[in-house]
C-alpha cells in the first residue's frame, strides 16, 4: 500500500482505504477501482491523495523518473535544489516539498510552459 498523490493515480489502480471528504463521508470505498470519473470527484472534493494497493510511492517515483526525460529533469533538480540552498534537505518535509516541487516544476517546463 502507499498514499499517493492524486496527479500520479490511474485508472483500474485499487484503493486500500475509504477515500474521505473533510466532514468524513466516503467519497468511494476501499477496494473499489479507480474510473476516471472518479478522480474527477477527488478534485472536485479537494482530495489531494489516496492509499492504493500494490503501490509503493517509492517505486512509483522510481518508475516515473525513469521515464522522464533525464537531461530536463537534471537541470530542473538542480534549479530547485538552489532554492533549497538555504534549508536541511535531511528534513522529511523538506524532503517532500522538494520532490514534489521538482516534479511540478518538471511538468511544466516539459509541456512548455514557463517556471513560476
């Protein structure tokens, strides 16, 4: 099981928990298979994140990074790391608001669009 970000879950992966609004009602149930209408009421709902079976965010990353376009993020992960100069990267949050801003960065740059 891992919690990952809603950008990075597919269609046909399985939840391995209720995936919950604010107040606590289930939005849909475990063990349920993602449809993309589903992850169209996740982002309607503000959800940012779901357990899935079977997925590790470790590996998840992993994978995706293999088949991202080396060269570009390199020189993503090196812009953002200067903006980080200043701040313990050993930190667990700093950590992920690092990954998660290189990716995001990355997205960006790789369809064009400007750094913000």
């Amino acid at each position: 099981m891992g919690i990952i970000n809603l950008e990075d879950i597919q269609v046909d992966m399985i939840l391995a928990c209720d995936v919950k609004e604010r107040s606590g009602r289930v939005l849909l149930a475990e063990g349920s298979k993602i449809t993309e209408k589903h992850l169209k009421v996740f982002k309607m709902w503000g959800i940012t994140e779901a357990d899935i079976k079977g997925i590790e965010k470790e590996e998840l990353t992993a994978t995706m990074i293999a088949q991202l376009d080396q060269n570009l993020f390199r020189e993503v992960e090196i812009q953002t790391r200067e903006r980080f100069c200043h701040v313990d990267m050993e930190h667990p949050f700093i950590k992920e608001l690092f990954h998660l801003l290189t990716l995001r960065q990355f997205r960006r740059r790789s369809k064009g669009q400007n750094d913000v």
